[in-house]
C-alpha cells in the first residue's frame, strides 16, 4: 500500500477547511436573507424588487407613488439586498412585490391592489399614456405587442 506524502495530506485538511469554512458563510448568507427579506405574517411594509429597465417595474413604481403607498424599493441588478431579497423569495422575473405577508410575481394589478386593500391602501394603477390628439392631426398610432 502506497503512503500519501505529507504535504498531500495537508492540502486536503486546508481545502476541507477552507470549504467547510466556505459552506458556513453561504449558510449565514441565506439565513441572514431569510430573515431580513421574508415578510413577517404580521408585516405591514409593502417592498419590490425591481429592475432600471424593466416597463413593468416602472408601472408599478408609477402606481405606487401615484396613490401615495410607502414602499422600498431593491434593485435586482445593483445591490446586494436586492439580489438576497430576490433569491429568497425565489424570484423568476421582476417585479417581485412583498405587500404585507404576501408575495405577489410579476406586474398582477389585481392581486397587488388585494394585497393592498389588505393593508388599508387604495390601489391606482398607472395606465399607459395616451397618443396626444395635437398637431399631428393626421398621424396615426398602433400598439405593437397589444396590451396586458
């Protein structure tokens, strides 16, 4: 039976604790994440996370403001939280809405404005800006890709 050389065996005791070392932090990531962006069954805040280029994420910022409902936003793309916050409440798309306890995916007018009501908010979605009926007289529009 051959004998493994000394260094051998110490390579893999320092590659054993550098990934045991490595496993433990991934764990504290998660749980940190859990904690900080699992809405509480008692919560009352109302956070998205969104996206700078995402028409369905600017809509519901639009709607927010426009009613007057307090919320947080994280951007998926630059921060941290946002990408902790995302992975924890296992995005697939932006946006990803946490209104009170409840998670809500993707730009559902119907269920954001429940989740709301819940809270005590008057929901007021942003609609899609109208073709101005000015000088153009004879220009026409069309909607390319219909609508929601």
């Amino acid at each position: 039976m051959r004998t493994e050389p000394a260094w051998a065996r110490k390579s893999r005791r320092a590659l054993l604790i550098v990934a045991a070392g490595l496993a433990l932090v991934l764990l504290g990531f998660d749980r940190y994440a859990a904690f900080a962006h699992r809405p509480a069954a008692d919560s009352k805040a109302v956070v998205i996370y969104t996206t700078a280029w995402c028409p369905y994420c600017a809509k519901l910022r639009t709607s927010l403001a426009a009613s007057g409902i307090p919320y947080v936003e994280h951007d998926v793309e630059k921060s941290l939280q946002g990408q902790m916050g995302f992975w924890t409440l296992r995005g697939r798309g932006v946006p990803v809405s946490a209104i009170g306890p409840k998670i809500i995916y993707g730009y559902d007018v119907a269920r954001i404005a429940f989740a709301l009501q819940d809270l005590g908010y008057t929901f007021v979605p942003a609609s899609d800006p109208q073709p101005s009926q000015g000088s153009d007289a004879g220009a026409t529009s069309s909607a390319v890709g219909g609508s929601n």
